[in-house]
C-alpha cells in the first residue's frame, strides 16, 4: 500500500526511473538522489532567481528558457516537487468560469500531453474526460454557461442527459441529476512528474537547478531587486520569481520591504482505495460533484476522491513553516460528510478497502483567483502562488504568461483578474485571510450566481455616511474592500427574501433598482461614490503638467476649472486607466479613477512619473467622500444649498469648482454623472461628509430626492453606451476600439505613450469594435437574464463575447456590450472591423446556450431615448468607472 501511494503522489521514484535526469543535471543542481554533503556552489550573479521547485516555478523556468533566457538559477528549499505540487490529484481540468483561466488550462492540457515525448520523463498524461454533474436546475444553467464559453473556443464539450453519464461512468448513481456537461479532452496527470519534466528540460536548455537550498530574504534598492540571500551565500540578480506556494506570503514579508501576498492555506483532504475487484479502466472519466462537493478519479484500478467541505481547516496562520508538506494527520469525522457524498454518488464503494486518507495543504486567495504579477512596490520582483487547488490544470498556461510579462514587459493575455495589483495590503492580514479562506473553500463549489458577494472581511473600508446608509436600507456590495450600496431596500419590503434573491432569472430587486432609474430620470437621486480612487498631482513649475501629457492621451493643458475624460494607455494604445482629471490650477491636477485600480494606477504613476523632487503625487482616496447628484432638479438641490448659480451657462458640462454646500467650505463641485444625465459629484472633504448629505437630503426633499445605489448607475451607464474599465475596457483595448476617438488628441503638439499605435490603428483600421446590444426576443421575465462573457454570434458565426449587460428600464430591454471580431471564414484570420461590417450583420447572443436576437449600434439609441427625454439632457461624454 504504501508502495502504491508513492508511485501516485511520485516522491522520490523519479530519480530512479528516470537516471537520465540525474546524469544530466546533478553537475548543475550541485544535487544527489539523498544527501548533498558536497553541494556545488551558488553562481554568484544571474538574470533571474526563481524560488519554488513545484510546478509553478518549474513551469517559469521551463517558459523562459523557451523564450530564450538562459542565466536562470531555480532554488528549492526541499527537493523538487516535494510540496504541494506531490500531493496534487493531477486533474487537469479546462471547465473554468473565468476566460483567462480557461485558456491557461487549455493551454497546460496542451502542453502536458507533448510534454513526456519533448524530455523522455512519463508525465502519466491520460486523456480520460471529464464529467461535472448538475442536482439542481440552477446548477446546470451554470454549466451551460460554461460549456458556451468552452465551445467557442474550439474545446469539445456537450451537455449530455444522466442516461448519457451512466454510459461513460457505469458506477455512477444518476437518480438525483438534472443533466451534466462532458469535456473529452481533460486529463489526468502525474503532477510530481510533469513538474520534473520541465525541469528536465529548462534545465537542457541551461538553467541551474538547486534543491535544498532555502531563500532567507529578497534584497531591494531604490525600489527595484538586487538580490537573493540564501543560505549558501547570496546571489545578485535583477529578477525574482517567488513561486514559494504556501510560503509565498512569509517569503514576501521577508524583507526590508514586504511584498504582500494575499493567500492562506487549508488543509485538504482526499483517500485512496484499493483498486476494486473488476480494477477500473484507466480512461474512466473523471467525475465532478460540485453539488456535493467532491470529486472522483480513477487511481491504480482503485479511487481517489476528494472534496471542499463547507468547514474548511485553516492551517499556518502563524505563519508555520515545513521544509517539505509532511502528510498532516488524518481526521475522519472531518471528512465524513464528504464520504457520504461519495458513497452516494457511488454506492457500489461500500464494501471496497481504503488505503488511507491524505490531508495536504492547499493555498486559497481572497478570490478564488490566483495571483501572478509583477509587485507593486518592488521592481523585479514576480509572484505566481495562490493557485486554489487549481494548480496543475493553471500550471502550464500561469508559467507561460508569468515568462512574458518578464521578458517582453506583458502577458499575451489580458490577466488583470489574476495581477497581484487588484489587492492591496488590507487584504495582507493574516485575521481576513484565515477568515476569508474559510468562505472561498466551499465557495469552490457552491453554486455563483450574478451579483454574489463575500460575506467575510466586510465594512472594512466604508464611507463616513456608511451607518447613515445601512439605517435606511442600503444593501451593500464589497469592491477593493470598499463597502458600496446595491440599492436601496423601501420600508415594508420583505428583507429576508431581498437578501436571498440569488438565482439567474429576474431578481427581486428589479422594481427596487427601476424605482431609483425613475428618480435619476425625472428628480435627483444621491450615490455615495466615495470608492472612486484619488489621486492629486502637482508640481512647482510646469513638471505635473509636461508629465500628465505625456502619460494620457487626451490633452490636458485646458483653461483651468475644466474636466478632461482621458485614457492612460500603454505603448500598443491598451487601457491601463480609465479616468477624469480636473486641472485645479495651472500647476495641480485631480485624477478620479476607477476604485479597484488604487494600488494598479498608483504603481503606473510611480513608475513612469520622472524622478523629481518638484513633482508630487499623493494619493488622496481617503480625504474625500464623493457624493454623485443625479437628475434634472440636482441643479435647483445645489443652487440653493450654495446659493450660487448652478445652469448650464454658469457651470457648463465638464466644469469643476471649489465651492461652499451648506456650511461646509472647499467642496470641489464637478458637473459630471458617469451616467449620461444631468447632475454634478460632490467630492466633500471626509470631516463635512454627514453635513453635506444631510443638506442635501434635507434641500432635496422638495424635489422628490432619494437614495440610489450601484445597480441603478449600472442600468443607465450601460444603456448610454457606456464602458468601464477591467470589464469592458482593458490592457488590451484601445480608444479607436471603443469608439473613443474624441478622447484621443494625436495633435496636441507633443508625444505621449500609446500614440504610435493609434496612428497605426487610425490609418490601418481596427481588429474589433465594441458594440451595444439590446436584445430583441428576450422575455425579462421568463429568460435567462445575459451576465457578461455571453458569446456574439454575426449571421450564424461566432465574432465575439459581451463585456457587460444591464436591463434599461428606459428602453425596457436588456442591453449588452461587447466587441465583434471578424475573422476569415476559412483560414480563421482576424480581419478589419468596419462600420458596414457591424451594420450588416444579424445578431444573436448566446445565454446558456440559449440564443435570442439582438439589435447592434456602435452609438448609443438616441432616437429611442429622444421620445422618452429631452435631447438636450443627454451627457454625451464619460465613463462609467466601478
């Protein structure tokens, strides 16, 4: 038994099977198959140092030596493999929600499956299937969801009947399922071993590998890495990798300079059986209960299954360090639930023997979203960890990305949802990240449905007016652990079932949210949007302003008061910052950003600002509280609140101003929504902030105010054509892409970055275009309601996915946006998107597989919205930012 539970979890039988390896690079690795009484030195220098021998930092090494990089040393603490990554159940699964982690598992079943014949070391690669079984309804919508996703990209996948499922697993106990989604092409692995594979074959391609070898600290100056001190002596480079799993977060603490990185681990748990008396076949698919949270595999003719239980285990808050995961101890009672299901699942286990039951920790992230990235506060320095018991299905593809952002400065794909930079150090403490662990574990399997939110780790950062809003019925979101309402609950209504609304069908909220779309339209509604990032940049002589140029690709250098709506791209022209900047004075600036780019904006700043002491940049988030005045009376709210002129002649669109809102001094007024109505945001220094709203509110009265929340500003930017940035907008978008070449002056008399590749794209045309939907045959009371990443479908044929969607309560639709590609109907090239192209085309979006016509404008609907409103109230500029 004990022998078989080696040859699965590959501990150290490697070197013996495969002496290949060893002859080939035990000069390098200063290594031998048991102890190194002799150790070959450390080189002293190198181009980069990876820590972590599991498969993330052997997939780093093995990308960058592909890439053509070869002055790399790997170090590991234990031997290689001989953490997490031995104990992985080698699932290599590509059914993933999120589309960049869906390609990088695509991408790793890839490459493992060529893997074994590229280095001569078995991978174990079976390409078995994979089974995810629905109980509910709901739960096969979800994987309907997926499996659109999974289609077009080119991975088989079906929806099959349970009938289907006992024909591909004859064991499976179907009396309970609704339907289940198949992918042929999932895998299983030997996951110790496709990690020595590539080492195998970095190593051939000159990297130097060296086991027990453990790093102390990270050394950094003036913001960037120097070096690795270790404890065989230290080593300069001018790159670091901390691929340290588990430890990752105690390895960035450190130093001199923490690195924060958000994760914890968990214990988990899955057993192994003797194989059964008829073995199973090896090509038996795996099955996924996510229903009852557990998965099954084939192992040695026998099982092995684990699960996330909903009582997860945190281990290693105080930060407890192993040199190597020794197998912590069994417990029975903690896992039973978990064998229940299985036996469930699988009736015909009960009289087979089990061999044991391994408990191994795993790492979890604030959500459910690994980490990779470059630190914000360290240049040089690299982080892939937090893999969420994903790890060797993300291996591949992470290492890939991880090896381009590296070398050529970015991935080649857009990963924001998984850059170390959506967190910030709030998320760091070692209190949150036990308790929030504690939550993403089950959510591992529990079923998301739109709009879910954290419970844990709440009203950490919230506004002054929070307590004021929670009285009267906010109901709260979490963004960048900044509190933010949903809407507001009316007196009377049933709150239990509000709190509860979580399906994928109209929710209950829709009146409650189309109530406040109402009052935005025909009175005043207040938003408390203090989230919004902040940032002030000022100068002694003309730097902010020279500097600002040269970063946005609007012009800045505007009459003083004025409000410019502008870009801060990257050299291809991409996103890296949606934003407003208000010029306060010839020498000083007031950038307002999107909430979640705080720590992403911040680091973009610092690091092509020039290094002046003349220039200041401060981050000034927490000094305001922004209140946003939407609707046609916020003007005759703030006229006799400031007792100054408020119409269009005194305070024209996009003007800002610092005046007096009730008692209260030196409140910047700008005359901006984000939503396309008229209004003005009120950006209140935090001491006035219950003073102001209560004015307001007061004054308001007359004029039929109320509270509004998230969900409404959603529906009216979205239905005014409106994109935001890290949903719509991204590192890989540009302004000509977006129909937001007004926001673009390449004129305006001096170079900024991103400028060559707008001239490019404006004398050569575009490879997509974002486009607004509204959907033409869809019941909003019966249908499926769209989410975001909905395939587009132009005459039959598949052009892209949306980016966002909202239900207008003014065009009485559901509107989605998103791009169309055009590709070449038989060689797959991407092609120019033109306007006849977009316009000639019938639509449909695909829900669940379901799909319903849809109506495409690359403008929004004003003839629509002129017979519901006065032409002449429509904001015609802006972003919505979240």
């Amino acid at each position: 038994a004990a022998r078989m539970f080696l040859r699965l979890l590959s501990d150290i039988q490697w070197r013996a099977a495969h002496p290949k390896w060893r002859r080939m690079t035990n000069s390098q690795r200063g290594t031998s198959t048991t102890a190194e009484p002799h150790p070959v030195s450390l080189p002293a220098q190198a181009q980069v140092v990876i820590c972590g021998g599991g498969i993330m930092g052997t997939s780093v090494a093995y990308h960058l030596s592909k890439m053509g990089w070869k002055d790399i040393v790997l170090l590991e603490q234990g031997r290689l493999a001989a953490g997490t990554t031995r104990f992985c159940a080698g699932i290599v699964s590509t059914a993933r929600p999120v589309s960049v982690e869906l390609k990088m598992a695509h991408y790793s079943n890839k490459l493992y499956q060529q893997l074994e014949q590229e280095t001569g070391v078995q991978t174990g690669y079976m390409k078995t299937g994979s089974i995810s079984l629905a109980q509910t309804q709901d739960r096969l919508i979800s994987l309907k969801r997926i499996a659109s996703s999974l289609n077009v990209m080119g991975i088989p996948c079906e929806i099959i009947s349970p009938k289907k499922v006992l024909q591909l697993h004859p064991l499976i106990n179907i009396h309970d399922l609704v339907g289940a989604m198949y992918v042929p092409e999932d895998a299983l692995v030997s996951s110790a071993n496709v990690s020595l594979a590539l080492a195998t074959a970095a190593s051939q391609n000159g990297v130097q590998i060296h086991e027990r070898t453990s790093v102390s600290h990270v050394t950094i100056q003036k913001g960037r890495v120097t070096g690795v001190e270790t404890d065989r002596g230290r080593i300069q480079c001018e790159y670091f990798v901390n691929c340290a799993g588990q430890w990752a977060y105690e390895l960035g603490h450190s130093g001199e300079e923490p690195v924060h990185i958000p994760l914890h681990a968990c214990e988990h748990f899955y057993l192994l059986t003797h194989p059964l008396k008829e073995p199973l076949s090896s090509s038996l698919p795996t099955v996924v209960d996510p229903d009852g949270r557990i998965y099954i595999r084939n192992w040695q003719g026998g099982i092995l299954s684990g699960g996330f239980e909903k009582n997860p285990k945190p281990l290693f808050t105080e930060g407890r360090n192993q040199l190597e995961i020794q197998n912590l101890q069994e417990d029975w009672d903690h896992f039973g639930p978990l064998l229940d299901a299985l036996l469930r699942r699988m009736p015909g286990l009960e009289a087979l023997q089990i061999m044991q039951l391994v408990n191994c920790p795993e790492s979890f992230t604030p959500d459910m979203r690994c980490i990779m990235g470059e630190s914000p506060t360290a240049r040089g320095y690299f982080v892939l960890a937090g893999m969420n018991s994903a790890g060797i299905s993300y291996g591949g593809g992470a290492g890939k990305y991880l090896a381009e952002w590296i070398v050529n400065g970015y991935p080649s794909e857009n990963v924001w949802p998984l850059d170390l930079k959506r967190f910030g150090t709030l998320q760091s403490s070692r209190t949150f990240l036990r308790h929030r662990v504690m939550e993403v574990m089950p959510l591992m399997c529990d079923l998301k449905v739109p709009r879910w939110d954290f419970q844990t780790g709440r009203q950490l950062r919230t506004s002054p007016l929070y307590d004021r809003l929670d009285a009267q019925g906010a109901r709260w979101m979490e963004k960048h652990g900044f509190e933010r309402v949903k809407y507001f609950v009316p007196p009377g209504s049933d709150l239990l079932d509000l709190d509860h609304s979580k399906t994928f069908y109209k929710p209950d909220w829709f009146d409650i949210v189309g109530s406040e779309v109402k009052c935005c339209k025909e009175a005043v509604c207040v938003i408390d949007m203090s989230s919004f990032t902040k940032f002030e940049i000022s100068s002694t002589g003309d730097q902010a302003l020279e500097s600002l140029q040269y970063l946005f690709s609007n012009d800045l250098d505007v009459p003083v008061g004025h409000v410019v709506h502008t870009g801060m791209l990257n050299e291809k022209g991409g996103y890296e910052n949606d934003c407003s900047i208000a010029r306060l004075s010839k020498r000083s600036f007031f950038m307002i950003s999107p909430t979640d780019q705080q720590v992403h904006c911040w680091t973009w700043l610092k690091n092509h600002l020039p290094d002046d002491s003349n220039l200041v940049v401060e981050d000034v988030t927490w000094k305001y509280t922004a209140l946003n005045l939407i609707g046609p009376r916020a003007v005759d709210v703030l006229s006799e609140l400031s007792y100054a002129p408020m119409t269009a002649e005194h305070f024209p669109s996009l003007f800002c101003k610092e005046m007096s809102v009730g008692y209260a001094n030196g409140i910047r007024v700008m005359s901006i929504t984000h939503t396309g109505e008229p209004g003005f945001v009120l950006y209140i220094p935090i001491e006035y902030a219950l003073h102001v709203y209560n004015e307001v509110m007061n004054m308001g009265q007359k004029y039929g105010i109320r509270n509004a929340g998230y969900y409404a500003l959603r529906s009216l930017r979205i239905e005014k054509f409106f994109a935001f940035w890290g949903q719509d907008l991204d590192a890989f978008t540009t302004p000509m892409e977006c129909g937001r070449e007004f926001q673009v002056k390449l004129d305006k008399g001096m170079q900024f970055l991103g400028q060559e590749a707008l001239w490019e794209q404006k004398q050569n045309g575009v490879y997509k275009r974002f486009t607004m939907f509204i959907l033409e045959d869809h019941d909003t009371d019966m249908d499926l309601w769209p989410w975001w990443g909905e395939p587009i479908y132009r005459n039959g044929r598949y052009v892209g996915k949306t980016t966002s969607s909202a239900y207008s309560y003014t065009l009485e639709r559901h509107v989605c946006l998103g791009f169309v590609h055009h590709f070449d109907e038989k060689t797959g090239e991407e092609l120019v998107v033109t306007t006849d192209f977009i316009n000639q085309g019938e639509y449909e979006i695909d829900i669940a597989g379901q799909r319903f016509q849809a109506k495409a404008k690359l403008y929004p609907f004003s003839s629509l919205f002129t017979q519901r409103r006065r032409k002449d109230e429509v904001e015609l500029s802006g972003y919505q930012r979240e």
